[in-house]
C-alpha cells in the first residue's frame, strides 16, 4: 500500500464522518425545533386555561345569584342590583371565554348530565335543568345537570295492566 492509497482511504474516512457529523447535527436541530415547537404549544395551552380553576369556582357564586334571583318575590331595587351583579360577573367571565352550555333540544351526553328521566313525547329531550353547564375555549368546564325525556314504553304500561 502506497502514501497515495493510504491518503486516499483516510480522506474516505474523513468524508463518511464529516457526513455522519452532518446528518447528527441536521437531526439534533430538527428535535430542537421540535422541542421549542412543542414547549410552545403547551405554553399556549396553559396560558388558556391557566383561570379555569378559578372560573370554575365563581360558578358556584353564579349559581347562588340565579338562586336568590329566583326566589325574589318582586323587582325591587335590591333585586335590580343584584341582577345587575351577576350580569356584570357574567360579561367579565364570558371575556375570558365562559360559555354557557345550551340545553334546549335534544340531550348531548358530551355536555349534559343526565340526573333522571320524565315520560314525554319524544326521546332524548331535555325537560328540566337542574343546573346550568359551561365551557371554556370549547372544553367542558361543569356538565349541565338536566332531566331527560324518555318515551312511554306501551309494553310496560301494558304489563302494569296486567299485574293490577
């Protein structure tokens, strides 16, 4: 083997690293664009819903508004005001992405909760809401808590018949 020879396979040598080299550092850079992509994404993520826990329990504060809101016997000033409270506290939540779940119609069981069935007309109706339901950037924040209608059976009002 010649200087020439010997020159050339240590050049060949030197290619395939300085490729293998390369192709690490071409990899390592793809992962940490992926990485910084990804830390991202979740720093959105969180900033988000970083209130959610804190909206959720301010709903508790709604719920006993639309409680006395209720229960008041007349408009009266006080009524007024405390009317006005829980609008005021409602635009300030809904500017952070509060929204209420809607419960007319049919019963969704991605957003309703269902806590007891009525005989009614149709099947699968929403007949009462025992709470109101809400979502926050399109994430369920609290199910609704509804009643749900459920179509007479002939059957059993027939069997009933038949063990009177």
């Amino acid at each position: 083997m010649g200087p020439d020879t010997e020159l050339a396979a240590e050049l060949e040598r030197a290619r395939t690293e300085a490729e293998s080299n390369m192709d690490l550092a071409k990899r390592i850079q793809a992962e940490f664009d992926n990485y910084r992509k990804r830390a991202a994404k979740e720093n959105e993520e969180f900033r988000r819903f970083a209130n959610s826990s804190l909206i959720s329990s301010l709903l508790a504060t709604v719920d006993d508004l639309d409680r006395a809101l209720s229960q008041a016997g007349g408009e009266t000033e006080f009524v007024a005001g405390v009317r006005n409270v829980r609008e005021g506290l409602m635009k300030t939540l809904k500017e952070c992405g509060l929204e209420e779940i809607p419960t007319e119609g049919g019963f969704d069981p991605a957003l309703h909760e269902a806590m007891a069935s009525v005989d009614g007309e149709e099947d699968g109706m929403v007949a009462d809401v025992y709470q109101k339901g809400y979502t926050m950037q399109g994430r369920v924040l609290r199910y609704a808590k509804v009643t749900v209608t459920k179509k007479p059976n002939e059957n059993e009002e027939g069997e009933e018949k038949c063990q009177e």
